[in-house]
C-alpha cells in the first residue's frame, strides 16, 4: 500500500501547483512507548504543512495524523515526524512493523528534542540492526532542495554547546531516516512566540529546511 501511495504522489506531483484540485495525502507524528512526550510540539506540523502547501505546491491534508508503530496505517504516511525528549522503547513487533515502513519506501524524521539521543539510538538498532547513522555531508540533496543550506543544519535551540548535525540510516542506498540532533528542528516550526527569544528568522529557516525534509522524502528515489 506504501509503495502505491508514492507512486501516485510522485506522479501528481508535477501537477500540485495546479491547485487544490489534487489529492491531497497526510503526513503523521509518531506515537511510540517507553514513556517520553512523543506528543511534544504540538504547533510544529500543522505549521509545516502550511508553509509546504503554501510553498512548494503541495496540497497535504492540514490536519496531522497520529500513528503508531504497530499500526497497519504506518504503510498509509509518505512522511513520519518522531520527536521528544525521554525514554523510547520498541516491542519486537513494533520494531518488525517499522523497518517492513522504511524498507518498503517510507521515511522517518526523527527530531531530538533533547534528551531523546541516548534512547533513539538503540531502539533504531532494533529497526536496522545491520546499519549504524551517518552524518550526511553538506553536499547530500536534502540540503539542497527548494531551499539551499550549504552549513547543513540550522540552529534553533542552544543545548549542549554542540554544533546541529543530520545523521541518516541508509538502506542499500537509498536514506530512510534522518536524524535531526542538537538542532531542535521541530521547536522552530512551532508558532512565534512560544518560545522567548526566538526569532521570525529562525522560525523560518527552520520552517525552510521542514520543507526540503517532506520534498525529498517524497522524491527521493
């Protein structure tokens, strides 16, 4: 079902500027166990899919979908978001279902809201034991889409005095996550506002690179 849904939003896309006369398809926040605010972020998708229909043409339902990792719906979502900043753990069943999503043509952005790294990374081991995440270099086309980054990552949130890094699960080729870490990309799609101190320009950057995700993850191929 996957495999048939990107499909059909490959080849619409050339006729997405068109207008909301195309099929419009739904992207997902990520509901996984172990405890942590998978829930985190509450603005920053439908503000993403704002920008990313009113930007690039694209005509995603405005209303964000939930999806869990066991759910036979995962294989519906071209683009998953994953975020928070506590305790993740899959169930062998779970970890089954999501590499069967990843493998099949789907895509996970998985955002580090903090505290997330120590948890993710083992719990992607399940998923792909096999494969270890790689930082893509600045020349890799997710940088490189409708909106250029030639420094990678902006920088949105301060932490750990660390520079924001993008790390990738590549499977025979093709990149099925990305890892978004000591960048804190989902705080900035959320509202001006919610955070002090933070910008209309860093809400926009981080906005720009948000749509260059969803463009690449649904051309890439």
């Amino acid at each position: 079902m996957l495999k048939r849904l990107l499909i059909t939003v490959l080849l619409l896309l050339p006729l997405l500027a068109a207008g909301p006369a195309a099929p419009s398809f739904r992207i997902a926040k990520l509901h996984y166990g172990g405890g942590g605010d998978w829930y985190a972020n509450k603005t920053s998708l439908p503000n993403l899919i704002q920008f990313c229909n009113r930007t690039l043409n694209t005509n995603i339902d405005p209303e964000e979908g939930t999806v869990e990792l066991d759910s036979p719906e995962l294989l519906t979502y071209p683009f998953v978001h994953m975020t928070g900043h506590g305790n993740v753990s899959f169930t062998e069943a779970e970890a089954k279902n999501l590499r069967h999503y990843l493998t099949g043509g789907g895509f996970l952005h998985i955002d580090d809201n903090y505290g997330l790294d120590r948890f993710i990374r083992p719990e992607m081991k399940k998923v792909f034991p096999e494969l270890e995440f790689v930082e893509l270099p600045f020349s890799h086309p997710i940088y490189h889409q409708k909106y250029q980054f030639p420094r990678g990552l902006p920088k949105v949130h301060e932490h750990d005095g660390k520079r924001p890094q993008g790390f990738g699960l590549l499977y025979k080729g093709r990149l099925v996550c990305f890892y978004t870490y000591e960048c804190d990309l989902g705080n900035g799609w959320e509202d001006v506002g919610t955070y002090p101190g933070d910008t209309p320009a860093i809400h926009d950057a981080a906005l720009r690179m948000g749509a260059n995700l969803v463009a690449y993850a649904l051309t890439q191929d």
